[in-house]
C-alpha cells in the first residue's frame, strides 16, 4: 500500500472546523506540499452547508459535498476530479455532491484548463485529500469506540468494526473528527481496490445541460445588468483614430458607446496584443446592439502592412531560409550520412492559420465599483484574467473576485482574458454592471489563432533499406512546430532537427495540442513515406525505429519512452486487424506520443460518389490509469472528430490584413455526414499516474487521415486543408 505524506507544512495545507449540524470540514489546498513515496436519493440535505472554497464538506446526513477548482470546458474534470477523492474516501458516489470553486489564488494553485494538465498535475493531491479524510473519520470512530484503528474498516461511507458488529456512518461520526489530529501521512488504496476509478459516470452537470439550465457564461444575468458589444479594427495593423458616436448613441436601445483602452502594463502571454483600442457599444439586447455595430461609421489608420495569405506564404519560406533559430539538436554527421544514403526523399508540408471556433461565442460579466471588481464567466485561465484586471484597473488583486461557468468549449480559445478584461473596462466605464457578448465575426476576426506552419522532412537509406539519416526544420508564423527530442531522435543514428520562427503582425495562440496538432500530421505521413521508399509495412517500419530507441538509443535523451510508443501501435495493430484486406476500403496508421501520452490510429476510409468517406477510426491510447472510463472514451473520439474536420476542410486566408472566412458560411467545420461512421478506443492497462487526455487524440488523426487517402487516390498529401488538393469530385460542403 501506497503512503503519502499529507503535507510539508500541515497547518497550510489542512484545516478542520466544526460545520453546522455536526458536520466536518476537511480543506485542502490542491498540489501544495504533496510527495507521493445529484445525488440525493438515499440520503437527507444536511441541516446548514458551509460554502467554502476548495473543501470536501462532509454533513451530518452523510452527504458529501466537493468542490471542483479547475475550469470546466467539456473535458469533464467537473466529474473525473471528484471521482478521485471519492476514491479515496471511500463513499457511495450517490452520496456526492459536486459544486464549482471559484478563484482562489492563496488556496489552489494550477487553476487553469489547459496542456491537458487537470488530472495529471491533481492526482497525488486529490487522492491524498480523499484519504486523509478518511483516516481521520476512522481515528474518530476507534476512540469512540476504545478500539485500535486497525479493526476498523470502511465502505460507501460506513465505518464497520471487523470482528464485531457496530457500524456508523461518516455523517455521525464527522462533527467527532473535528478535533483529531492531522495524520503526518496517509495510506493509499491499492490500484487493485479501486472501485469508482476506472468505471464510468455520468457528467455531473448532464442533465442541467439536457434541459437547458443556466451553466454557461451566456446563461449568466444580473438585475440591472447591461449588455455590450465591441468592435476592434477590420484588418491586422489598423487602429481606431474615430468613429460617429453621437448617431450611434441616438439609436433605440443603445445607452451609451465610445471607446476603451485596454492596454495593460506589462503585459503577459495570455494579454490581448493586437487590438487593444475598440469601440464598446451598451444598451439593452443583443439584437439593438447588432443593428449599432452595423451603423458604425469608424475612422481607421494603418500603422503597419496588412498582410495577405501569399505574404504568409512568403514569410514561412523566409523564415525557413534564414529565420531565427529558437532550438536545434544534431545527433551524428546527417549531412555525411545523406552522401552515403542508396535513397534519399525529401517532402516539404504546410498549414494555414485556424480559429478555434468554440460553440459558445465569447463573453464575460463584469461589475467594477471603486473599490472592488467582480467577474463571472468562462474562461480557461481565472487567474491570469485576475491579474491583468488588476493591472488595468488598477486595484489590488485582493479585491478582484473571478468565478467561473462552464465553457461552451476552449481549445485554447479561452487561455486568453482579453474579453475579460474588455467587460471590466466597460462596466468601470458606465458604472454599471456588464455583460460583454461577441458576435462570431468578432470572435473570428479577432486572433489568437492557430499559426501558419511550414516543415520540411528529409531521410536517407543505406543499401538494405534501413534510414540512416533523418532531419526536419519547421517554422511557424510566429513559433516553429517542431520538438526536437521527440521521436524519431534517439531511433536515428544521423538525426537533426531545427526550430526556426518568422513574423507576422497577425495575432496566434494555442490551439489545441498546439504544435503537435501540425507536426504528427507532417511527421507520421513522411514517415509513411520513408517506409514505402524502404518496401516495409508503415507498422513494422516504426516498430523497427522504436527498437533501437530501446535497445541502442542514439544521443543524450529523447522525450518519450519507446516501450510505450511501441506499445500502442502493437495494439492498435491487433484491434483494426492490419494487415487486412477489404474491397474499397483503404487504410492508414499513424501513432504520435504528446502531453505524456501515446496513441496509435488507424484510419479506414471509401471513396463513395467520388468523395472520401471515413468509416471507422481505431485508436489505442496509454495514458496511464483512466479515472472515467466514458468520460475518456469521449475526449478521444471528440479529437479524432475535431482533428479530421480540420484536416480536411478548414481554413483561414487573408486579404488586406482581414481574414476572408468570418462565420459557418465560408469557413468549414465537419458536418454530420462528414464524421466517422465508427471510432473505437482502447485503453492499454497500467498502473502508470494518469497523464494527458484531452489533446493527445488530435494530433495523430492527421497522418493516420492522409496515409488512408493516399491509398485511396495515389496522392501524397502534404497541405491543409486536404479537401483543396484531393484530385477526386470535388467535394460538397
């Protein structure tokens, strides 16, 4: 059995008090000081609850509330993270109450959603806040009862004596608890005792969002609350010198409009960087406040080039040439090597920039009075929003309060506050409260998108076809996608790789599994490649390169661990049946190791009326132990929809500084008809601390998608989208 040390200093990190109606509190700050060595139909609402932040509350009924600190944004950690401490402390889920936290900035840390770092940064913390409470409701009950702990022993939230025949339940026996004292370490169940953790439970917020209750930031309403709308420059390098704000300020249900500033000092990663000057329009709908944005009369200048996609273009080929160099690794003489080589191949790949199009449009509420701000809505980052009002209002961070709703999707979307802070600035403005609410077009011409990439791939191979030398160089507008320790580096004798960044005035962010989302997709079909020019199956190629990552690796370190990777290919190999024959269908394969994770897809796919159809995608995926089984299922199945969509249809182009796609009616998301008729998921067992889930399912989709279509047209594709370059029917939208 596992032991845990509780914390490094026990009085911060737990604390106890006495809760109204006998009930006992346990709080604990998630991460800090931790060192690995509605549910209600069977039991009664307490008496009183104490709300507060970040405790799991345990009432004298047995009802269990707890608190979940991080975002929700569909990932389902609202559900997954009090699973864990459930686990732990050992009561019947039915029992479970869970409720959002809201920011606290001295009592969580890592409050974010985001690198698919929830889970995997909160297991030891959540597991051991679950098993203190545990041990402290058994110490509790052995001296009531004069007895050892040791002969006590606990199930769905009853305490039971195992050579007699007292029970009690954790609601009787917790006001009792209150003044035990805090265990310096607790023991873990074993993996092999687990009994919520690796099954499947239902979102805790599902049947709210079935019958459209209010969750979302859109949901959110406040009496006396107005509504807003901005309107930032048209193009990339325009800023606002004017605009006919007293007609706009005449029109029916406008209150008010004129133009805020939302420059920060200092500004930080997730800060807004390219349009900071915007026209806020207030009044009473939506509706009014769409019909002001369209009667705006604005005067913009240029202070720099309005760039264009075949400008894009350009500059990733500049940058490739002789952009900044942010990282390089070299293993062996690639360049000798390349001499020596019987066959060589070379294929350069390319992407356009992307929006991240999350369902719900963005918005944010904000109520800024002299002395204090409060916020509400989505957001992936409350903590970095919280920062950054405070430096634009200039107020201590202490009396800035950010609580959040569950997101209408993120994918790195909403890392960024600048909406946030847009709201304060707007309700510190007209001294009311305010809900800021964006149209998709603003959403969509606004920036922090994915960033164009371009990478280029050469191998080598000796005279029994075995690859000898391996180099890639990528660049990005503005970050390269290249990670030059991941694979293959370790698995080539001759190995380099070279990140190389350009510029552009248009602004990116993450998108989801950033950079990986680009570099499996170029990496898995080159590698598809090479084994073709090598007269190897795609499987067995990547088998033999991970053999030698494991046998013999080359160079100091390589991101991944090859027994793993090789893993799910063996297994993905064994689920689809590769190696298979069936008429009209054509396959591919791909496997790409990201966020701590490795997953292995294969692609099946026909061509029927003239258009490629996915039938089935088989995907094997170690990401450690998964805490809910269906919850996880979905994450997977939900990138490989996401990653195929974007592969093949999606795209952004610019002309004058201006992106050409602003809404559903020229940019493409999949349609129905479009997705996958099938996806099935497997899960390789271990016993290994959950890691990433969210982003891994993405990225590999992209390679396994492209080498199926190459069966199926005899095209090797090596840009995005796919549906511009497939020489069949063209395809309807």
């Amino acid at each position: 059995m596992t032991k845990i040390k509780t914390q490094f200093n026990r009085r911060s990190f737990i604390k106890i008090s006495a809760a109204a109606g006998g009930g006992m509190l346990i709080g604990f700050s998630w991460l800090t000081g931790c060192i690995s060595d509605s549910k209600t139909e069977t039991v009664e609402i307490p008496n009183e609850w104490f709300d507060i932040n970040g405790y799991i509350k345990i009432g004298d009924t047995g009802m269990i509330t707890i608190y979940s600190p991080n975002p929700e944004i569909g990932q389902n950690v609202k559900t997954s993270m009090p699973m864990i401490v459930a686990e732990e402390l050992d009561v019947n889920w039915e029992h479970v109450v869970v409720e959002q936290a809201p920011l606290n900035t001295g009592f969580y840390q890592n409050q974010f959603a985001g690198g698919s770092l929830s889970i995997r940064l909160s297991w030891d913390a959540l597991r051991m806040a679950g098993a203190t409470g545990r041990r402290m409701l058994l110490e509790a009950t052995a001296k009531e009862w004069s007895v050892p702990v040791s002969d006590l022993s606990t199930s769905q939230g009853i305490i039971k004596e195992k050579n007699g025949t007292r029970t009690i339940t954790y609601g009787e026996i917790a006001s009792k608890a209150v003044g035990i004292e805090i265990p310096e370490e607790v023991e873990l169940k074993d993996l092999k005792d687990f009994k919520l953790i690796g099954t499947s439970k239902k979102n805790v917020d599902g049947k709210k969002i079935v019958t459209g209750k209010p969750l979302f930031g859109l949901d959110f309403n406040r009496e006396g609350m107005q509504l807003a709308m901005i309107q930032h420059p048209p193009a990339f390098g325009m800023k606002l010198k004017g605009f006919n704000e007293e007609e706009i300020k005449s029109m029916t249900g406008v209150t008010d409009c004129f133009m805020i500033d939302t420059t920060v000092e200092s500004p930080d990663w997730s800060d807004e960087k390219g349009f900071l000057q915007l026209i806020a329009i207030v009044g009473d709908s939506t509706w009014q406040l769409m019909k002001a944005k369209k009667a705006l009369k604005a005067n913009w200048e240029m202070v720099s080039e309005l760039e264009n996609s075949r400008m894009h273009v350009q500059k990733l080929e500049e940058a490739m040439e002789t952009g900044e160099v942010q990282e390089s690794r070299v293993d062996g003489d690639p360049e000798d090597a390349f001499k020596k080589a019987v066959k060589v191949i070379e294929k350069t790949y390319t992407s356009p920039f992307l929006p991240h199009n999350t369902m719900e449009p963005m918005n944010f509420f904000a109520h800024v009075t002299e002395n204090s701000a409060e916020l509400i809505g989505p957001t992936q980052t409350p903590e970095a929003l919280e920062k950054s009002v405070s430096k634009l209002l200039n107020m201590p961070i202490e009396n800035i309060t950010v609580n959040m709703t569950r997101m209408g999707g993120g994918f790195g979307r909403r890392l960024y506050v600048h909406f946030g802070v847009e709201a304060a600035a707007i309700s510190k403005k007209i001294g009311k409260p305010v809900k800021l609410v964006y149209t998709r077009e603003d959403d969509m011409s606004q920036g922090t998108y994915r960033p164009a990439y371009q990478a280029k791939y050469k191998a080598g191979l000796d005279e029994n076809n075995n690859l000898i030398a391996f180099t890639v160089k990528g660049a990005g507008l503005p970050e390269s996608p290249i990670f030059p320790d991941r694979f293959p580096a370790g698995a080539v004798d001759h190995y380099s790789a070279e990140r190389v960044s350009g510029k552009t005035n248009i602004t990116t962010g993450a998108w989801r599994a950033p950079r990986s989302h680009f570099t499996a997709g170029a990496e898995q079909s080159f590698l598809d490649e090479v084994a073709e020019l090598a007269g190897k199956d795609p499987i067995d190629f990547r088998l033999e390169l991970f053999d030698r990552a494991i046998n013999n690796p080359v160079g100091e370190k390589h991101e991944y661990e090859a027994e793993r990777y090789a893993g799910v290919l063996k297994l993905v190999k064994e689920k689809s049946n590769w190696g298979e024959s069936k008429p009209g269908i054509y396959r591919g394969v791909s496997a790409y190791f990201c966020h701590s994770s490795y997953v292995a897809e294969v692609v099946d796919l026909s061509i029927e009326n003239g258009q490629p159809k996915v039938k089935k995608v088989w995907c094997a995926v170690d990401c450690g132990i998964v805490v809910n089984t269906d919850a996880a299922i979905n994450m997977v199945q939900g990138g490989v929809i996401d990653g195929i969509g974007h592969a093949m249809y999606s795209q952004l182009t610019f002309e004058n500084g201006a992106p050409n796609e602003t809404n559903f009616d020229r940019y493409q998301l999949m349609r129905h008809s479009q997705a996958p008729e099938e996806i099935e998921v497997f899960f390789v067992k271990n016993e290994i601390a959950p890691t990433g889930l969210g982003e891994p399912g993405l990225p590999p989709v992209v390679g396994a998608l492209a080498n199926a279509l190459y069966k199926a047209t005899g095209q090797r594709l090596t840009e995005l989208p796919f549906v511009n370059h497939i020489k069949v029917k063209k395809l309807v939208g």
